[in-house]
C-alpha cells in the first residue's frame, strides 16, 4: 500500500468519525428538549437561567455528566447542591442517555 493510500484512509476515517459525533449531538438536543430538561436549565440565552449547562462539557467528565442524568439524586448529593426543586432521575433508553451526554461533552466555555 502507498503512502497517500493510507492518507487517504485516514481521512476517510476521520471523517465518518467527525459525521457519527454530529449525529449524537444533534440526536442528544433533541432528547434534552423531549426530555424538557429547559424547564430548569438554559443552554446559550435558552432556558432557564437559574441552571446555565454552558461549560458543563469542561466541568464534568462523560461518565459523570451520565450520573448527572441517571443519578441525578445521587449528583446532588454529592455536588451539595442546593436549588429546589431539584432535579429526577431520569430512566431514558441508554442510546438517548449516550446521545445527551455527547451533546452536553460539547457545552465548553
Ligand atoms: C426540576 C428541575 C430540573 C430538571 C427538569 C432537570 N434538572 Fe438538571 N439540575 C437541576 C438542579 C436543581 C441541579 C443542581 C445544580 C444547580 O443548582 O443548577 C441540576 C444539575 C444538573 C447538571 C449539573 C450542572 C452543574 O453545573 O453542576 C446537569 C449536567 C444537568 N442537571 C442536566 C440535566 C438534563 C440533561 C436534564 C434533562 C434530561 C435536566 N438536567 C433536567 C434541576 C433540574
């Protein structure tokens, strides 16, 4: 195989990578307004603003950003957080639960 081959496979690769991403994050906006999570949240000038997610991608981890999600109980106990009403844990399928964690991953101030 030639150089420019595998180059060119590499490309092709990063490519479908950075499109599989695009999807998850555009299937996880979509949870977050299904799931009405701008009741309490705002992202950008949306939402509630007593709840910014802005910057959560740099603040917390994937998996704890999935913990925020499906332990939200245990999240607050954990972070003492104090808001009211605070918030569920929400039991969506995991494929929505991965896809909301990959949108929240690119919430980065
Ligand atoms: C009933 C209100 C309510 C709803 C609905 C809600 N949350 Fe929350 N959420 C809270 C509260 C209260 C906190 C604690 C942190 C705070 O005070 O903002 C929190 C914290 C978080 C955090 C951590 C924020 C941080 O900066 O520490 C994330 C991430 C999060 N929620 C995501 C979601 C997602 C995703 C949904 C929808 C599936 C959702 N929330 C729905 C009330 C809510």
């Amino acid at each position: 195989m030639t150089k420019s081959m595998v180059m060119a496979m590499a490309v092709c690769v990063g490519i479908a990578a950075n499109a599989a991403a695009q999807d998850a994050k555009a299937k996880g906006e979509k949870v977050y307004a299904d799931s009405k999570c701008s009741l309490c949240h705002s992202i950008g000038d949306k939402g509630n603003k007593k709840g910014p997610l802005d910057g959560v991608g740099s603040k917390y981890s994937a998996d704890e950003l999935k913990q925020w999600v499906v332990d939200a109980k245990g999240m607050t106990a954990k972070t003492k957080a104090t808001r009211k009403p605070d918030m569920k844990n929400y039991a969506l399928p995991k494929d929505d639960v991965d896809a909301l964690v990959a949108y929240m991953q690119t919430l980065k101030k």
